[in-house]
C-alpha cells in the first residue's frame, strides 16, 4: 500500500493523482492522506507524490467534465471523495472513457451527490452570509460568520467580492477566512465564533424584510426547512421572527380569505356581456352596451362601438375612443379623429368607405380640474374588450384591416409589436385578411418641439394611400 500525502486542496489532490496514474498505481495500492483532515495526524510523514517513474512525463486525457466534477467534489467533507476520485480517474483512463455518459454507475453515481450537495452549500453560502459592520480606524469593515458543511469558502468568495466590490469585507469560518480589502482578495486560518460581531444596528431591518415578504398563505415548514435548514438560523438575524410568523400564518391567512371574499363580492357587477353569434352588426352594438366586463364602463359616458358599412373593405382599429367619442358615442370625431379625417381626404379615400372602431370600447379617463385626460388602456382592459372586436371582423369579414397604433396591433395580432419597427408593413392575422400597421394619428397632435408636424403627417398619409392598392 502506497500512502500519498496532499495538502487537501483539488490542486494537490491532482497533481498527486497524475503521478499515481504515471506509476501506474491502482486504486487497490493507493492510500490517500490529506493533510488538512484528522486521519493525517495519525499517520507517518507521507511524500507528496510516489517515487519517479519511467513514464513520469506520460500525458493522460480525460474528459473535462471530469475536472470540473472533480473541482467541485473536492470541496465535499467526506474524506472518501479522495479514492472515489481517484477511482473513476482510473477507470477514465483504463478502458472506461465513456464513463461519465453512465449516471446510473455507482461511481459516478457517489460523485454526482458529492458535487450537487457542494454546489447546493455554495449556493447557501450566497444566500445566508450576514455581514455586521465594524467601525475600524480606517472605516467600516463588514464581518460575517459562517459554519459551512464543506469546504466551500474559496469557491464562494469570489460572488461576494462580485457583489460588494465597494466594501471592505470579512467572511470567517471555523477553517478557513476570506478577506477583501477592496483590492485582493486573501485566505487565512480558521477563526472563532467570537471574533466576529453578534450583532449591528441592521438586525432590525432583516427582521423587517423577512417579516414583509412572508406569505402565511403559502408557509410549507417542510419546504422552508428544505431551503433554510435549521444549522444555519443561529447566525441569521431575520429567523428570530419565524416562530411568531408561523403562529400568526392561520389568522393572517383567515384574514387574507375574508378580504378576498369581500373584493370579490365588491368586483361581482363586472361581468362580461355574452357576444351573440352572429354578423348583425346593430345586434352586435347593443349586446356590446351591456358589457361589464371590465370597471373603464363605470367611468364612461356610454359604449363607443364601430360605424360603417357592414360590408366595408377596410376595417380601420384604433386604440380606444377619447372625450369627444364618449359624450356623442361614435369613434373618431374628436381631434385625432378630424386630423384621420384630413389625412384620408390627402390620400383620396373616402371615410364613409370604411368601418372604423377602437380596441377598447369605453373612454379610459382620469380627471384633471374640469378635463378629463386620457389614458392607456391596459392588457386586461384590451383582453376584455377583444371578444367585441373579433366579432365586429367577422361580421364585416374585411379585405385589410389598418391598425392604427400599438394598442389596435396587439388587440388585433394577439402579440405586441414595436411600432418603429413594423409600421407601414403587413402581418398576416387570424381573420383572413393582413394587418396594415401604422401611427394613431393622436401622436401627430404629440410630436416634440424638435419634430417636423409636415412631414410626419405626409409619412401617415403614406401609410394610408396602401389602403387604395
């Protein structure tokens, strides 16, 4: 039996390993003494590689999946992982150097565990490292302590300088300590428990944060302790609120039931009109005007829904109708819709040609004095009103449909769409007929200072002159 010494780092373990291997040593004549680990103060000074041997230069190739599963297990307390190690290094280069591609091999099988259980403590390690600051001549110094299940420090420490560059940094463990002093990062001996601080004027806002972001609604104790097992809670500041939070999760969560129920009871007069079946477009108004599917009716003078020719080759969409449309209840009288109407007669088309409607059907409005300002519509607002619109193109069944602005190509498309990118382009769509995308001629009337209004109104009628082709 060959005992070979190392100092227990993945480096030493490896450069010791390719020498065995160069000898020709078998995993059955090898006895692996790492220093760092108790077994070596039992045991006689060791060499930290085996004598030479003839083949001492001897390249060996092995996958590099395997040195960076090796790295990882390294780092694993079980003072086995040395001759596991060792073993399947062996086997890798012995008639086996597929071995890796076999998950279920006990082998590989040991190594995997090893290497997820390590890179499950680095992972904590982020997560539960608590830094107290200590005022020093110099300034602030952040303290940490942490007792780690393995040996996972160096691995971990460069996340930390990472994330807190800025900062003057200390993490101590039982066995090893990293240092950042805002420029190298260094390791040093072990520490104890008490040269780090117990406690700073943080404590109370980890409390604070945990407390906020507890759900009782959702609290699994199992899973929680699957995430945060109990060996760390001693040094996190924020686990002393976890008993009082899991005794008030019931109440808390009865609460949060009750406060629903009432929600739902204040929200139960929204509530989607059926869309009858069928291409009545005057059927399709009325049905439309009972519609509560969202709360935008409440706020709304009335319905806004489309006009034209229930054959019309051209469905014109635009975003939702604005002051002017709610009070007289038809699409597109106001400003914006006056300078549509300007921009049709500069493309030689006829408005009374088209049928014209909005994605939304009720004015989405917030007051300001004696006004009432606009604004946007959002996706469940659009989702509500969506089922209307499908049934005002069905029932026209047009050859192109102009969607004028994003809200009436994402209300459309079923997508959202940059406008900059697909304006003056067509998309095919679900109704059997493309999709022109253009401007909404209310941000011709909300051009900046620096924007020329001549142009970017020839550039909208650009757009529409399509509609002719």
């Amino acid at each position: 039996m060959t005992e070979l010494a190392f100092d227990g780092t993945f480096a030493g373990w490896k450069s010791v390993a390719r020498h065995a291997l160069a000898q020709n040593l078998s995993p059955a004549e090898v006895r692996w003494i790492d220093r760092r680990s108790q077994q070596s103060e039992l045991t006689l000074a060791s060499p930290d590689r085996p004598p030479a041997a003839e083949n001492e230069n001897a390249t060996f190739r092995v996958p590099r999946a395997f040195l960076s599963l090796a790295r990882d297990v390294a780092c694993h307390r079980d003072e086995s992982r040395w001759p596991l190690l060792y073993r399947v290094l062996w086997r890798l280069t012995h008639g086996e150097p597929h071995l890796l591609d076999i998950p279920l091999d006990p082998d590989i099988a040991a190594l995997n565990t090893m290497a997820k259980a390590v890179r499950r403590e680095i992972h904590k390690t982020h997560a539960f490292v608590r830094f107290r600051e200590v005022a020093t001549d110099a300034g602030p110094w952040f303290v940490a302590w942490f007792e780690p299940q393995h040996h996972i420090l160096e691995a971990a420490a460069p996340f930390f300088v990472d994330r807190f560059a800025a900062m003057r940094w200390s993490i101590l463990t039982p066995e090893q300590c990293a240092h950042w002093d805002g420029h190298t990062l260094t390791f040093t001996a072990g520490a104890d428990r008490n040269a780090a601080p117990a406690a700073d004027a943080a404590e109370d806002l980890w409390r604070a944060y945990y407390s906020s972001i507890f759900n009782p609604a959702r609290v699994k104790v199992g899973a929680m302790l699957n995430e945060m097992p109990r060996h760390y809670w001693k040094n996190l500041p924020e686990t002393s609120a976890i008993p009082s939070l899991l005794a008030e999760a019931a109440p808390r969560t009865d609460a949060m039931l009750a406060t629903s129920e009432a929600q739902r009871i204040r929200a139960s007069d929204f509530s989607a009109a059926p869309v009858p079946h069928t291409a009545d477009l005057t059927i399709l108004r009325d049905a439309a005007a009972t519609c509560r599917a969202c709360p935008l009716w409440r706020n709304a003078t009335c319905t806004v829904f489309g006009e034209g020719p229930a054959r019309a080759r051209i469905v014109v969409v635009g975003e939702q109708p604005g002051d002017q449309e709610d009070r007289i209840g038809k699409p597109f009288v106001g400003p914006a819709g006056q300078l549509f109407d300007r921009a049709l007669r500069a493309a030689g088309i006829d408005r009374e040609t088209l049928y014209v409607t909005n994605a939304v059907k009720h004015f989405k409005w917030e007051p300001r004095g004696k006004r009432r300002l606009h604004q946007k519509p959002n996706a469940r607002e659009i989702a509500a009103c969506r089922p209307w619109l499908e049934a005002e193109l069905r029932a026209v069944h047009p050859d192109l449909i102009v969607c004028l602005g994003a809200t009436a190509a994402q209300s459309v498309l079923g997508e959202s769409l940059r406008l900059t990118d697909s304006r003056s382009q067509k998309f095919p769509t679900s109704y059997g007929a493309p999709a022109l995308i253009t401007v909404h001629p209310s941000s011709l009337l909300r051009l900046p200072a620096d924007a020329d209004p001549t142009a970017a109104f020839d550039s909208f009628v650009s757009d529409l002159r399509q509609i002719k082709g």
